[in-house]
C-alpha cells in the first residue's frame, strides 16, 4: 500500500498518522513493529517510529496478515437467495462476519464453509465475503459462490451501484422528514477503535434518511448508503445528536435486553454476475428488534 503525505499531516509522528487509517485497520503497537522490520518505508528509506512527516513524503507499506485456521462450522443460515453464484443471508445481530485473529470461530464465514464452496475473497479469512456489516447490525449480506461473481460483485460495490437500505430506531424526535448526512468519517483521534466525522486523514461519506415513524423520545428512520465506509450511519446519525438506540459505541444510553444497536439492513439490490439481471431482495426485522422498538411505541 502506498500513501502520499499532504500539507494537513506535515510534522505528524509516522506511527500516529498510520494508525488513524481506517484501509490499514492497525494498531500503533503494530505500526511501530512494522517500522522495526522494514515494511514501512519513507521515500524507500527506512525510518524510525519517531519520524515526522513532510509534505509529499511517500509512504510504503507492507503488511504481512496472520494467517488464520479457519474450521467450518455447523451453524444455522438464514438463507433468503441462493444460485450457483451467489448467497443472500439474513446475518443475525451479534454474529461477526469473518475471522480475525483471536477470534476465528462462530462467525458468519465459519457458517457458509461448511454450507457451500465459496470464493477466495479479497482475503484469505474472508472467503464469499463482498461486503461487511457490523457485528451488532442484522440484516441482508450478499456472498459470492466464485471467483468471477466476487470480481463482478466488488467492481459493483466500488461504482455504487449495489443499493442498501437500512431501518434505524434513533434517540430523540427527528423535526425534518428527509435529510442528507455529507460529512467524511475517518478514525477517532482518541479512540483508534471508534470512527469520527473528521477532516483528518477521512474519507467522504455521505448518507440519506426518512423519517417512517415519530415516538415520544425516539425516532424510526429508513437510511440508504451512498457511500460505505465503517459504522458509517452510526457515526453520521450520532453527529446530528441523533444516536442509535442501544448502540454500545455511539450512544450513552444503557443496553436493552443485551441486544445491538437498533439497526438492521432491510433491503439490498444487485446485478446478477451471470444475468445481469437486477434483483432485490427484502428482510424485516427478528422480534427482538420488534420487542424493543414496541417499548418506544408504547411510553
């Protein structure tokens, strides 16, 4: 991976500027690591963990990923399509989608290997998979079956025009009945594990909203991504004081019932790899989701 420094990061230490990366997804302490062996370069020179930055600095970087055993794993799917080519699933939420070091058992991944052959994915621990949603977030997610329908699947995804459609419970009483969010998110200054709306080192994000329902302290909103990039409409929804419900990264408020954040992905539209025909799919909410959003409907 090759990054190229602008004047916004000039005299910023090395390890600090990459770590707020969300692609590189690293921890500083790995970062430093890196820099110690030799896969990060600046300007094809190695540097030390306390290297400040300069305008147009080039920055090398290679990451050599764990590799993970990943076991198949006999655990129910919720299937909605299947062909030859490709997987609809309806992921529960608290599910993770794929393995990841410390963790590679349970998730969605080691489900669809004991149900189907997959594709290679963009990454070994991520077989079949085109794209993610949170571990805590229910709802559709599209797998492709091989090779050809990931490449024709991913190229989808970078040119917009898979369609997702989320349904979100959020705190307060939203006033307007459309909005648009158009604020970059990148990595949280203080919190590496959180995303902000940030200038710094941020990618543009932008996401549309419509008010379904109105309650007394909460607000039912259908969202749909124009751009996808990590927590994205829990980040956007929580910038316009406006947090989703039960979310246990982005809101105050307590837990209910041990359930995720009150977010779930209702409807996904794609061209068929092989038919290029166009298909939509649709998928409510479990009951849990109902049982919590029933309590806002009845204060």
């Amino acid at each position: 991976m090759k990054l190229v420094v602008n004047s916004e990061n000039i005299g910023e230490r090395i390890d600090s500027f990459l770590s707020k990366n969300e692609e590189l997804d690293l921890t500083r302490s790995k970062i430093q690591e890196l820099i110690k062996t030799g896969n990060i370069l600046v300007n094809g020179k190695t540097i030390k963990n306390s290297y400040k930055l300069e305008e147009n600095d080039e920055v090398d970087i290679t990451v050599v990923r764990e590799n993970l055993d990943i076991e198949p794993e006999d655990i129910p799917l919720d299937i909605v399509y299947e062909d030859d080519d490709v997987l609809v699933i309806n992921k529960k939420s608290g599910m993770v989608v794929h393995p990841a070091p410390g963790n590679t058992s349970g998730t969605l991944v080691n489900a669809l290997m004991h149900y189907s052959k997959l594709s290679s994915g963009s990454e070994a621990f991520r077989p079949g998979i085109v794209h993610r949603i949170d571990k805590d977030t229910s709802g559709l997610l599209l797998v492709a079956k091989n090779d050809k329908a990931h490449l024709f699947l991913e190229e989808e995804l970078k040119e917009h025009k898979i369609n997702r459609t989320y349904i979100a419970l959020v705190s307060g009483v939203i006033k307007h009945d459309t909005g648009e969010i158009d604020a970059p998110i990148g990595r949280d200054k203080l919190d590496r594990k959180k995303m902000a709306v940030t200038s710094n080192n941020s990618k543009e994000a932008v996401t549309h909203f419509k008010v379904l329902e109105r309650y007394k302290n909460a607000t039912l909103i259908e969202c749909k991504l124009e751009t996808g990039r990590t927590h994205q409409i829990r980040v956007h929804m929580k910038y316009i004081g406006h947090p989703i419900i039960n979310d246990p990264t982005y809101s105050r408020g307590k837990n209910i019932d041990n359930y995720g954040q009150m977010l779930h992905a209702r409807t996904i539209s794609f061209t068929h790899p092989t038919t290029k025909e166009r298909l939509t799919f649709t998928c409510e909410p479990d009951k849990e989701f109902d049982k919590i959003l029933d309590m806002y409907k009845n204060e």
